[in-house]
C-alpha cells in the first residue's frame, strides 16, 4: 500500500510516497508544465511508479499541493465575474482601505479590481450591525440585478450584503434568484465564505473565492480525470492555507483557501521534522524556482494569520503566516536604468527557466549564478535525469552583467547571489526580530530546491547558529502532505463587553461550530476517536482597531477570568505590553476542526560506513570575495554516516538539492536522516 505526496510548484513538481509495508520513503521530482499543471502530476506519477516498480492500483493516498488558485491571480486571468452588493455599496471594492504602505514610492500601482464597476450591481435591502432587518430585500431590484450580470455574460458571481454574517437570509435569496436564471453559474456567499465583519475584507474575499473558482474547479476535475487514468483508486486530497486537508469538493467550493496552499505543506513538514529532531523552535527557508516563503515555528507550532495580501488583494481566511518574497532558482538579474544590477522579481519560471535549462531561456538567472560558481554539479540535476548547459550560464552572465559592469564573470554571479541572499534575510528578520523572537533560539529550516544552496550564507548574516536540512530538501513540501490532518475553519462574530453572559455565549457558538464540524468530518469518514477541534477568540480592548488571538483550550463557563489573563498574555506577546485597566471586548470566535489521519511515520536511517566512502571527491568552489575559489570536498548525502561531524568547504549533493557548508562550519547526519550544521561560536 502507497501513500503519495504531490507538490506543484512554478518550475518543479515534487513527490514523495510511503510503502506502508516496506516502511521506506522515496522521493521524485520533474519539471512543472504550467499550461497544465496536471499533465507534470500524471506524467511523474507514472514515471515514478514505474521506476519503483509499484502499481497505482495500490495507492490508498492522494494528497496534493498547489499553486494554481495563487497563479490565477497572479495572471488575472480568472472567471469573468460580477458582483451582486447592498445599495450605496459597490464602490467599497475599489475604494478599499485607503492604506498605502509605500505612500512615496510613485511606482507603486493598486492592481485593477477583479470585477470592473459595470459588472458591480446594487440591490434595495439593508441589515443591521446587531442583525435587525432595516430594509427587506426588494425582489424587484434583484431580479434587474441578475437580469443585468446575465446579460453581460457573466461566469461566477459573488454575493456580499451589509452584515450577512449576522443574518445571511437576504444572501441565500440572492442565490436562489442567480440559479434559476443562470443555473451554471458559479456563486459565491459572503455569508458562507466568510461569515465576520470588515465588509471591505469579506468582500474582496468573496470576489476573489468567485474569480478563481470555475478555472479552479476546472483544473481539479482535469486533476482528478488524469488521475484515474493512471489507475489511482482513490479520490486526491488537497493541502489548504491552514495546513490541513480538504477534499476536492470542498475546494472545488472555497478555492480561495488554497491560495498557500503548497507552502503551508512545507511548514506543516518542517515542524513535524523539527520536533522529531529536537529543534521546536524553527525558521522555514523554502527556496524555490519562483520564490522564498519564510515562517515562523514556535515550539513545534506553526504561527498562523486571519489575513494576508495575494497578489495585492486583501483575503482574510485562516492561513500560516507565511511571508512570499520573489526570489528563487529562476529569479532573473538584470542591470536596472541607475547603471545598479537587480534581483527579481520576475522570474524566469519553468519556461523558458534558466539558460543553463536549454528551454529557451535568455536571461540570467540565480540558478545560473549558482553554476558559474561551481556550488552547483551540472551533471546531477534531478539524479542527471536533466541536461545542462554550464557554458550557456557562463556566456549570459558575462554578457548581461560582467561585461557591462566591468567586472569578472566571479563578482557578477556572486553579486547576484549576495543580492538575493540580502532579499532572503530581510524576508526571514520581518517573521522573527520584527516580532520580538530571539534568532539564537531558532534554527534554519532549509528546504525547496534551492534553499541548502543558500541557507549556509543566510544563516550567517541572520546570526542563526543552527541549519536543519530535511532528507531530500527539494521534496519537503510533496513530504508535508503526508505529514498532514484533515482540517477546516469556522468563524462567528461575536462583538461584546467581556462579561459572564457574553462569555456563556462564546462558549454557545463554540458549541455551534462544533456541531458543523461533527457534521463535515462524518462526511469526510472520520471516526470519533480522531476527531479534535481547536477553540480560539479573537479579543481586544476597547479602543482598539485590531484584535488578538486567544487560545481557549480547556477554558469552559466558569473560567472567564482565566480567559481574561491569556488574553493579556496574547496581547504583551504580540504588542510588548498590556493596559489592565482597560476593558477587554470579544470580537469573534473560531473553531478549526481536524480529523487525524495516517501519517507517514520518521525512521531512523542506518547511514552509510565512513566519510571516505561518502566522498566522491573535490571541486573548486567560489567561496566569495576574500576566500575565492576553495577546494571543497564533494559528498553524497545517502552515504553519508550518522552522528560523524565533517567541515567545511564541502559540497552535500542528493536528487532534489544541493548543499553548500562553509569554511568554519560543521556538518553531521543525525539518527534521523536530518543534515545539521553548525555555525562556528
């Protein structure tokens, strides 16, 4: 029996599965194909099993990681969408805010809105804060307003109404009203995706729910055709933003919350690996093809966030706090109008990718740089599976930048890598120092294809004095899908005083999502015995704009004022310091429901014989500009030997990624296949 793990990122696709009965793991990676992310899902999974020798007739586990809900806002390339909205509301969408958090950059653009003013339509009803019906919905005027979108050919429709999330009746009228005269339509609730208040949030997050969803539900029913055609039996699970599981029909319902969907994998992996290996407290560095996503462990726990920006739009939904720069393996560089050479954004991708690649790629490359260099082997990309082109590297680099730049092809491939680490380490100091954690009580967690590469250097400037390498980096994210819980959120507002009754009523409405939860995870077949929710409430003082994150587990009736001082705790940890005196007011309440299911288990490996043996050599490697060019020792990772310490310049290859150590640094294997090293004291 098989369990898989599939991660689609920009330039690869990653897998990993687990043979119960052998008890071993293997890992597997090809190039993505974004045209049709699928089509690099069958294609590797055929590949994979083929090379093992195992039938896909025996896979009892699918889950998967994705970006596409994330790309099509990227590209804007989404359903064209319309949205249905209380009279004298329509404009919220573009008016947003008003914060503006680069007020003197003039180059900063607002990203257009994803539903242009003409496809915003206004209906006659109107709902109070406190729920009381104000105005009742005018069929009339929402018959026109359907009328209106139907004619303009609309594909998806979201529906947000003045504080549904108190009464979501006037929303679900709206609904029935949109079927009956565009029955394939699909349609989007506030109310449902996200039933609290800010109607400014939960308004771009239900567009954006709409603006996704058919093209999403598209490529998962293309997913989940390739996927029986290769003989897989069961249905694929897809990783959400929180970490956790969801079946293809609920994200066929609620793309938007797949929106970091192959990133939180990694964290959720990363944590589970840390734990096992004795570092609780971590900073994830998954470096990828497209990008660098950092975040924060503490204490085996991932840190999570209710809002975040995707491609510059608001979306408020539980997620991993997880911070995305543009800086990866295909990130390009270029010499800007100021005569000064640049790092990313953009990016090369999967095509054309790199030049070193040979699919079409023009323009240099972090990937390349890292050639030019010698850190990375041309002859083991993908176990050799893939052909590159070192004099391509080298030939665009001198062109495009030492030459211009009058400098050695050496200067001009490390500038670039000196760049982007900068960009990595400012990334990983706005999760950790920015937020009052100490960076000596954490180690770097590097993963994604590119980060061993880089996590040596980064680690050095961050002042991190530990690196934690998991078996086959590259792969790490396709790992955390078989590390994961099948898990959803829930959310009711709740504004009021911190009281006894408004407490008892917290507790009600957790009682309430409870029994939503019971209800999903009877659907999903999860047994009682593992079923286990997590209860949160999000309080501030009177005052306040923004409010704080309140653990509630084991708090029952009667311990209100133990609520009272974990609050205070949440908001010293997150502001550095309390007001006592100052009223304490409940915002909303949240339930994340998980349902735990079989995980792949970590075993301690054997290792291989002595340092000798694991050695394939030396090569000359570009340290930096006071070092230059080192011969550093060459070592294949599956052999070397467990808990034997080795220095740096040394060189760790394996099929998913490579590993740069230092002079002055210190590599081992621990029991756990897990490459640590250590920065010098």
């Amino acid at each position: 029996m098989y369990r898989i793990g599939i991660d689609v990122g920009g330039t690869f696709t990653d897998f990993t599965l687990f043979a119960e009965q052998q008890d071993e793991i293997f890992f597997f990676k090809v190039p993505s194909t974004p045209h049709d992310p699928s089509e690099a899902i069958e294609n590797g999974l055929r590949q994979m099993l083929d090379s093992l020798g195992f039938s896909a007739a025996d896979v009892t586990y699918l889950g998967h990681g994705t970006t596409v809900a994330t790309n099509i806002v990227i590209e804007r390339r989404g359903a064209k969408t319309g949205l249905i909205t209380t009279k004298g509301f329509r404009d919220v969408l573009e008016l947003g805010r008003q914060a503006r958090p680069s007020i003197y950059d003039y180059r900063i653009e607002k990203p257009p809105v994803l539903v242009p003013r003409d496809r915003r339509v206004e209906v006659v009803e109107r709902v109070g804060p406190a729920g009381e019906i104000l105005t009742e919905l005018n069929e009339a005027s929402l018959t026109s307003a359907v009328a209106d979108l139907a004619a303009q050919g609309v594909e998806s429709i979201a529906i947000c109404f003045l504080h549904s999330y108190r009464v979501p009746d006037h929303e679900a009228r709206a609904k029935a009203a949109v079927k009956a005269v565009m029955p394939d339509a699909f349609v989007t609730l506030s109310s449902e995706i996200l039933p609290e208040f800010r109607e400014f949030e939960r308004m771009s997050t239900t567009v954006v729910n709409a603006f996704i969803g058919p093209k999403m539900g598209a490529y998962l029913e293309k997913f989940r055709s390739r996927m029986r055609d290769a003989g897989v039996p069961v249905e694929p699970y897809t990783i959400h933003s929180n970490g956790g599981l969801m079946s293809v029909d609920s994200v066929r319902a609620n793309p938007v919350r797949t929106c970091v969907s192959g990133p939180a994998a990694g964290v959720v992996g990363a944590a589970e690996v840390g734990r096992v290996a004795g570092f609780p407290n971590l900073i994830t560095f998954d470096v990828g093809g497209t990008s660098t996503d950092v975040s924060l462990i503490y204490g085996s726990e991932p840190l999570f966030t209710s809002a975040r920006n995707v491609a510059g739009y608001p979306v408020k939904t539980p997620m991993l706090d997880i911070h995305v720069i543009g800086a990866g393996g295909g990130s390009i560089a270029m010499i800007d109008d100021a005569g000064s050479m640049k790092v990313g954004p953009q990016s090369a991708g999967a095509v054309p990718g790199p030049v070193a690649y040979r699919r079409g790629g023009v323009l240099p490359t972090i990937t390349d740089a890292n050639l030019c260099l010698g850190r990375l082997d041309p002859g083991i990309l993908l176990g050799g599976r893939m052909e590159i082109d070192l004099e391509g590297a080298e030939r665009v680099i001198r062109e495009k930048i030492a030459i211009p730049l009058s400098i050695s092809i050496e200067e001009a491939a490390h500038g670039i890598i000196q760049i982007a680490n900068a960009n990595m380490s400012r990334a990983i100091r706005s999760v950790s120092i920015e937020k009052g954690y100490d960076m000596e009580a954490f180690a770097l967690c590097a993963f994604g294809g590119a980060g061993p590469l880089h996590a040596a250097e980064v680690a050095q400037e961050c002042g991190l004095p530990h690196i934690l390498i998991p078996r086959e980096p590259g792969t790490l994210c396709a790992r955390g899908m078989l590390l994961s819980d099948l898990s959803t959120d829930y959310v009711r507002s709740h504004f009021s005083d911190c009281t006894e009754e408004s407490w008892q009523k917290i507790q009600s409405l957790f009682g309430d999502m409870e029994s939503e939860g019971n209800a999903w995870l009877d659907h999903e077949n999860i047994p009682a015995e593992r079923r286990r929710f997590k209860r949160i409430l999000d309080a501030r003082y009177r005052g306040q704009n923004y409010e704080v994150r309140v653990d509630c587990a084991g708090l029952g009736v009667a311990d209100l004022e133990a609520l009272v001082e974990r609050f205070h705790a949440a908001h010293t940890k997150e502001y550095g310091y309390d007001i006592r005196h100052r009223a304490v007011q409940f915002v909303s309440a949240r339930l994340q429901v998980i349902g735990e299911v079989t995980k792949a288990p970590q075993s301690k490996i054997e290792g291989g014989q002595s340092l000798g043996a694991a050695g394939s050599g030396s090569r000359k490697v570009y340290i930096d500009k006071r070092n230059g060019w080192m011969e550093a020792t060459v070592f294949d990772r599956g052999r070397l030997p467990v808990d034997t310490d080795f220095a740096g310049p040394a060189i760790v290859n394996e099929m998913s990624a490579t590993t740069l150590i230092l002079p002055g640094q210190t590599g081992r294997i621990d029991p756990w296949g897990n490459l640590i090293v250590r920065n010098p004291v």
